[in-house]
C-alpha cells in the first residue's frame, strides 16, 4: 500500500481554531478562513493561520485577503521556514469552488484549497469538506488526514499588522 505523500496531516483538535472562527463569521453571514503551513519538506501541518481584520475583507458569498496580509504571512513562513501549503474558506451551505474561488484563489502547483460547508455550524471533520489541489487547473484531490500521534500545532492569525499568536 503507498502513501499519498502530496496529503496534508493534521495533528488532533489542529482545525479547532479554524472552525471557531468559521462558526463565529458564518453565524454572521460571513465567508472566512485561514491558511496551512508545512515545513519544507513534508506535509504535517505545523501551523494554522487564521484571518484576522486588517486587510481581511468577509461578507456573504466573499473572503479576501490583501496582497499585504498575504507578504506578512509569507514573510512569517520563509523566516521559520515554513511552506504556506493550503487555504481552508467556508461557505454558507455546499463545499465546491466558486468561480471566483477558482480564479482568485492562490493558483500555485500543488496549493491545496478546503472548503468547509454550512459555515453556521461547520463539520469537524475534514473528510467532510471539499478538497482541491492546483496543478495546471482546479482539480479534487484527498482530504487531509488527521493524526493522533502528531504533537499539537501552533495557532496564529495574520493580517496586514503581521502575525501573532492566536
């Protein structure tokens, strides 16, 4: 039996954060979301990275982050080095890409994007949620997995005022 080596792993209770988040917004109305750091060389999730404010723009059917907000997490990632890997957003009701999703998303080979369903009362586990890998297009590709065995993982949130503890 092989490996997918391209899935992300999650260590237990790593999408809690993320999903408080989602709850929160969706309860409001509100798209949101937060991006996944790997180290170099595997995919073990060693960090989330959850919207904050500052050049975070959410709404019915919208989450956008800034291309400043983005330099401040990519710029956190490259001095620990870390590689940004995913984007977890949620939806109001059905996980599948927008249109919008598909050409506004972070459109990198191999950049995953989850999108968690029902955002007023989002389901826990990943293998619930829409999963998408870039290649030269938009394509399903496997949940992320989660793994009891993997220490806990550190919570950030990111914006234009940089990254800080969650």
């Amino acid at each position: 039996m092989t490996t997918d080596t391209r899935k992300l792993v999650l260590s237990s209770g790593a999408v809690d954060p993320v999903l408080r988040e989602i709850r929160r917004h969706g309860l409001a109305g509100q798209e949101t979301g937060a991006l996944l750091l790997t180290g170099q060389s595997d995919m073990h999730v060693l960090v989330m990275a959850v919207a904050g404010t500052a050049g975070i723009v959410r709404g019915p059917g919208l989450f956008t982050v800034s291309a400043v907000a983005y330099d401040r997490l990519f710029t956190f990632a490259e001095e620990r080095s870390y590689q940004v890997r995913a984007m977890i957003h949620s939806h109001p009701e059905e996980a599948f890409l927008s249109r919008t999703d598909r050409a506004h998303s972070l459109r990198v080979p191999g950049f995953v994007s989850a999108v968690v369903p029902t955002y007023a009362a989002p389901p826990a586990d990943p293998a619930s949620w829409g999963w998408w890998r870039f290649e030269q297009e938009w394509a399903p590709c496997t949940a992320a997995v989660v793994d009891p065995a993997l220490p806990p993982m550190r919570s950030v949130v990111f914006d234009e005022e940089g990254v800080r503890e969650y």
